[in-house]
C-alpha cells in the first residue's frame, strides 16, 4: 500500500532524519524545493517543510515569540531604491524627523510594557548632524531605560558604525534585498553598489554587532534561483536575524512600472497572495537551514493577509515587531501600499499582537533580551547535500 508523506522525513527519502534537525541543502536541492512546493503546488510538500520548519522553531524557542518595538523616528532618505514609497524621490506628506525627547518618550513606554527591545529605523542620511543625533539618541535611551537597542539606519562609514556601537547600539539590520548583484544593479541606481552593501554588513559583523540582514520575495525580475541564493546568503554570511518580506508595488516607483512591464496581464492581489506562500515557504527553509537564528514575522507579510504574522510564526519565524511609532507619524512612513496599523496606537499594537499569538499557541517572551542564540552557538547542520531528494 502507498502511504501518502506526511513529514519532511518520508518525503525527502530521509528515512533516519530525527525530527526537529536542521539541514544542509545545495542551491539545486534548495531550487528544487522552492520549485516542487511552490511553483508545482505541492501542498504536502510545503506543509511538511512547515512542520519541520515549526519543529526546529521550537525545539530551540519553545513557544516564546521575541518582541522588537519598531520605532520610525524618520522618513527622510538620501537613497533612491526604486521600490520604496519613503525614497529622496517619493511624493510624501511631510518629511519627518521626531525629536529625540518624543524617541525617548516611546522608549520609555516600550519598557514600561515590558518590551524590552526596541528598533531604531529610518530613512538613510548620512550627515554628521544625523550621526550626532543618533548618537545623543542612543546614549540617552540607555540612561534612561535598559532596553536593548537595535538600528536600521542604512549604509554608514565605519567610524560611524562604532560610534554608534560605542554610544550602546548593540544590533543592526540591513537588508541585502536580494543576493543577485545584478538585480540589485536594477533596483538601486548608482551610487548604489550591492558590493558596497555586502562590505557593510561585514564592517558591522567585525565591530561585533548582532547582524541582521533580509531580502524582499517577488521583485520584478527575481527567480527562484535567486532565492535559493539568498539562502545560502544568509548561511554565508552568518546573519543573526533575518527579516524577509513580499515585495509589494508601490504605485509611483519605478520598480512597480518594472513590475506591470513583467507581469502586464497578472492580477495584482493574486500575485501577492503567491508571495505570501513563497515568503512563507522562504522563511520555513531559512529555519531549516539556519537553525537557531532569529527570523522575523515582517509587518509586510500582514499587508496581505490579515493573520500573516501569526502564519509565519508557525513556518519559521520567532520575531515580530509591534510598531510603536507615534501614530501621528504613521501614515508619512508608508514603504508600501497597505501597510497595515497605521491607524494604531503602540498600546492597541501591542495588545492587539499579544491576541494574535495566542491564536497560535505562541506567547510574548516578555522581559528577555532574545539575543540570537547563533550569536553565541553555531549548530551544524546535518549535510545532505550529496543526496537525492525526493
Ligand atoms: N514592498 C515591500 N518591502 C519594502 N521595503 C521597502 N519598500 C518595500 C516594498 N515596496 C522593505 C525593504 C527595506 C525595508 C525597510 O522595507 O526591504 O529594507
């Protein structure tokens, strides 16, 4: 009798695989999977990778979700990435830089609610006026609270990095957006360099931050090559935090004119609704193969589908990021279209996330750091690479 597969075990010809093992994967076995579960349907497939992916989640989180308080204290960017509602080019509302008492303000709440790790993102501008205000930030947050800071504040000198770092920032997240230089090249005009970026995240490794780093999934032009490369990326570079979202077309952007030139028949809420399962399934193998690193819930996954948070922390994810912007702010720092809370205080964000996970059976690890673990302890994972799949 044929038994239908029902773990990732039967199905990847892995008969001695103990459950909740991390693997090694090749860039043909990776395509392959991204191929089969996704582009070929293969609904067993995808859900065994996401009980695999779930299992190695808890096997090293147990239910625990980590919070990171996102706090966009500005809006005004130097750079020209022609996928961003915020870039220099970009008709906004008002360009904005919140004063350092109303940052302070937000941090105080974060800990006061028990969040006790907040993001510091914005724009990119590189002025000595700005790192000096980063800087004060910073220094100030860790007075007057204990948090733990991370930054999303782009592409820096490295002098800048370690004053920051010496000021007390301790994470920093950036992008790669996609490991393919040459649709990088397509996405960020000059002086722009994909190199330039890989440099910086190896600056910031060298100076000893937590490093975080991500890829949008769905950008005009990108295979699924491509995301299999982004994978092994992440496992390259050792990233320690990895935030992937749907790219989502911003009308008025280049790269949605790039996007409707590729796709001019598709219908654009079912080709999101397909890079909410291929980001999904991203971060499910990114679990698979990284193991014990932070993955996060992206708010971009919510703009789709309402409970996308709560589904990716099922696949994978073991972060998400309560937005605790003042609301007043919220609508100048729409990166994309329906970007959802931008109504929402930081109570009704919190609240309304805390709901959420419990949805799921997850829980707030209220008041701890949650460093990622591979920060301190790197897993091998089980190679299996030289074998056949399926
Ligand atoms: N769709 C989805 N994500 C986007 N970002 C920027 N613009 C978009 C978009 N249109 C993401 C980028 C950036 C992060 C802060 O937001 O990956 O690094």
């Amino acid at each position: 009798m044929h038994l239908a597969p029902k773990t990732l075990r039967d199905y990847l010809v892995l008969p001695n695989l103990p459950k909740a093992t991390p693997l090694r994967l090749s860039h043909v076995q990776l395509t392959n999977i991204l191929t089969t579960a996704w582009r070929h349907r293969d609904v067993k497939l995808q859900a065994a990778l996401y009980e695999h992916a779930n299992d190695i989640t808890t096997r090293f989180f147990g239910n625990k979700v980590y919070y990171r308080g996102l706090i966009e204290f500005s809006n005004i960017c130097e750079n020209k990435c022609s996928y961003c509602g915020i870039n220099k080019d970009a008709t906004v509302k008002t360009r904005y830089l919140m004063p350092i008492r109303e940052v302070l303000e937000v941090a105080n709440w974060a800990e006061a609610n028990n969040i006790q790790n907040i993001m510091l993102q914005s724009g990119e501008v590189r002025t000595p006026a700005r790192i000096k205000y980063l800087e004060a930030l910073i220094r100030a947050i860790r007075q007057e609270t204990s948090l733990t800071i991370s930054l999303s504040v782009g592409e820096l000198a490295e002098y800048d990095y370690q004053r920051l770092y010496d000021a007390g920032a301790r994470r920093y997240l950036i992008r790669i957006e996609t490991s393919n230089p040459d649709l990088y090249a397509k996405l960020h005009p000059e002086p722009m360099s994909w190199h330039k970026r890989v440099e910086c995240l190896k600056t910031l490794q060298s100076i000893g931050y937590m490093l975080g780093t991500g890829i949008m999934v769905g950008l005009p032009g990108q295979t699924l090559e491509d995301l299999a490369n982004d994978i092994l990326f992440f496992n390259k570079i050792g990233a320690n935090m990895i935030g992937m979202g749907p790219y989502i077309p911003q009308p008025n952007t280049p790269a949605a004119g790039m996007w409707k030139e590729i796709n001019p028949m598709t219908d654009k809420k079912s080709y999101l609704r397909a890079m909410f399962e291929l980001t999904t399934l991203m971060n499910a193998l990114t679990r698979i193969t990284l193991a014990n690193a932070n993955i996060s819930a992206t708010t971009a996954l919510q703009a789709i589908e309402p409970r996308g948070r709560e589904i990716a922390l099922q696949r994978g994810a073991n972060v998400v990021m309560p937005i605790l912007t003042p609301t007043k702010y919220r609508e100048a720092y729409q990166l994309y279209e329906g970007k959802p809370c931008i109504t929402d205080t930081a109570a009704q964000c919190q609240g309304c996330l805390g709901k959420r996970l419990v949805s799921v059976e997850k829980q707030e690890a209220s008041n701890e750091v949650g460093d990622p673990l591979n920060f301190y302890e790197s897993i091998t994972p089980l190679d299996v690479t030289t074998q056949t799949l399926f």
